[in-house]
C-alpha cells in the first residue's frame, strides 16, 4: 500500500486481514476503584463480545510517528470509504496497536518491540509512539535491554505503564476453527471486483497534490472532503482551503453541499461583507441554497470610509503598532479583526490589509 509523502511515497507492506470475534475487553483497574474491589484487579467487559472485526497488520515499514499517524488516517478514510465499518473512533468501532522499536542508523535487524494498546486517536498513536521512541533510547544509551511487553499509553498523563509480558503472536491466537476451509477465490471476480471499486484514498492524494500541494490534498482526502472540492469550481487552491479550513470549521456535511452555489460564493468573497460569508457557509449545506441572496450585499470597499475606522484603530492601539513596525508581523491580523469588528464584518478585508500594512509603513 503506498503512503504518499512530501518527498515521496513509500511503500507499506500487510501482512494480513483476518476476521476474527472480540472475545471482551479486559479493564485494568488499581488506586481507589481498585480497592473497591478488595485490591488492584482486571475486569473484563463481556459488552462487546463476539462483536465481529478485521484485525490489519503491517509489514514493520512505517520509520516515524508522523508517517504512523499518516498511515492510519489513510487506512481509516479506505474502511470507510469501501463500507467496512463506521471507523468512528469516539464510539470504539476503530483502534490502533502500536509496535515499536529502534535500532542505530545503518543497522538492519530488528531489535526488542513494545506493543502499544488500543489507541482511538490518531494524534495519540503519534504521541505514544514519539513517547516509546524516546524511552528505549535512554533504556539501551545508559546500557540496559528493552523488555517485550505491551503497554497501556496513558495520554493525559504521557505515560506508558506495563499491562503484561509478551511472547510472541502466536501466543495470543486462538486453535484453528476446524469447520472452516480455505478460502479461494476465482481469479476473474476477484479483478472483477477490483475494477468496480474507486479510486483509493493515496491515488487521490497523488492527482491533487499537482494542483493545491500534499498537505491540503492529504488534508482533503482524509477528511472525506475531496469530493466536494472536485464538485467546486473556482481556483482551485481558493476552494480547497475554504472546503477543507472554513467549511469544515462551520460544521456543515460535505455531502450536502452544491459545489456550484458554493463555488460562486467563494470566488466573491473578497466583494461581499465577510458576516455574508460566513452566513454563506453555514447556510450551503440546506436545500435549496442559493448563492444569489448573499452576494447581493457589498463589502465597504471605500478608502474614504475605511481610513477613519483604521486611524482610530491604529491611535487607540499605539503599544500594537510599535510591536507590529518592530517585527510583528502577526499583529496585522489583530488590527483586521479590530476594523473588521468596527464595520460589523461589512468591510473588504482585502482593501482593509491593504490600508493597514500602508500606514503600518510610515
């Protein structure tokens, strides 16, 4: 499977995709709940037992916690997208476990792993493994050995406490089912079904990348929203960074937007009062959305009006300007905000930064 990257792409080997039952979840329980139960215990959780789910396993090809976690929101938007499950992380109907390991640059075998259990967020996969990655280097740098045990990351306190001690795979595999065969299937179906299905998550990484860039093609892809900058028209990095930032910031379903009303609106936003865009947005998800209602206001655009509100803004903020002609240039976004807050949201920001950053000047 190819993780695509911004120097390229490499390639991540599966070792398989098996389906298999949960048996249960065990809960490890010590401090006080702990003692409730006359000591620190396990407990197992029968809730979701004999729950079917795939289980994927990689060839040991990912190098760093950022491709780990890119891998994953690949891997997570293809469940989703071929109709496997839901792959909704909050509910438990997705989860990672994590091998690591390091080695010295230039070395070829692998050394002692760590499992990492049952993570449901890609940022925390990325901060368990940056954790473990840390901690077997101190381990082997003051000379010790690393231990192959599986983990419990611990997020909100950055920890990694030891649940138990592991073998190897097949300790934890269950007898073979005698009632079940091999399974073969025909060669013609199998490309068949191939040919039926979409273009996979990395290959539309790829074709858009050439247009807007990798990280707002990652960004698109990943999030499911791709098909909606595809449905836009308009300039094409203009769209992708309000599909993917604005939109998505306003909470409206991708699906249900007309990328045509939608495209309009973005290629007036600079003429229309940003409190109309904005409304825009919100509103481009509902039937029946028109564009036509919100580009009938006019941002003030009018240097005459506008220069009062920004020397008043500048006078009453003398502190912010001495910072902003002294090398803060982030600054410039309070001073936009400020007039923009004045107008009620009705000026052009594009008129509004180019008025500050010449007064900013002098």
């Amino acid at each position: 499977m190819p993780l695509p990257g911004v120097d390229g792409d490499i390639e991540i080997g599966i070792v398989r995709a098996h389906l298999e039952e949960d048996a249960a979840k065990t809960i490890h329980v010590g401090g006080a709940e702990g003692r409730i139960h006359g000591s620190e215990s396990s407990l197992v959780d029968f809730n979701r037992a004999g729950t079917p789910l795939v289980e994927i396993v990689t060839a040991p090809d990912l190098r760093s916690a950022e491709d780990a976690k890119r891998f994953l929101q690949i891997l997570r938007q293809t469940v989703v997208e071929l109709g496997l499950s839901d792959a909704e992380m909050e509910k438990g109907s997705l989860r990672f476990d994590v091998n690591v390991s390091v080695r010295e640059a230039g070395e070829e075998a692998f050394r002692t792993r760590t499992e990492l259990k049952n993570m449901n967020s890609f940022n925390f996969a990325a901060k368990g493994i940056e954790r473990e990655i840390r901690r077997q280097i101190e381990i082997y740098e003051s000379g010790g050995t690393v231990e192959q045990e599986t983990l419990h990351f611990d997020p909100g306190n950055e920890s990694a406490p030891p649940l138990r001690s592991k073998e190897e795979a097949q300790d934890y595999r269950y007898f073979p089912e005698p009632d079940l065969v091999p399974l073969e299937p025909d060669r013609d179906l199998v490309e068949r079904l191939g040919a039926e299905l979409p273009d996979p998550p990395w290959a539309r990484i790829e074709r858009l990348r050439e247009e807007i860039g990798f990280v707002l093609a990652e960004g698109l892809v990943t999030s499911g929203r791709d098909d909606l900058y595809a449905r836009t028209p308009g300039e094409r990095e203009a769209v992708a960074n309000v599909v993917m930032n604005e939109l998505a910031a306003a909470g409206v379903d991708p699906a249900a937007v007309n990328g045509e009303e939608l495209g309009k609106v973005i290629a007036r936003r600079s003429e229309i009062p940003r409190a109309a865009f904005t409304d825009a947005l919100a509103a481009s998800g509902s039937d029946g959305f028109s564009a036509e209602q919100y580009l009938g206001e006019t941002a003030i655009a009018d240097v005459g009006e506008l220069d009062p509100v920004i020397d008043r803004i500048l006078s009453e903020n003398e502190a912010q300007v001495a910072a902003y002609r002294g090398g803060k240039d982030g600054l410039l976004g309070y001073f936009v905000g400020q007039v923009m807050k004045e107008t009620g949201g009705k000026a052009s920001p594009q008129v509004v930064n180019e008025r500050l950053r010449e007064k900013l000047k002098a």
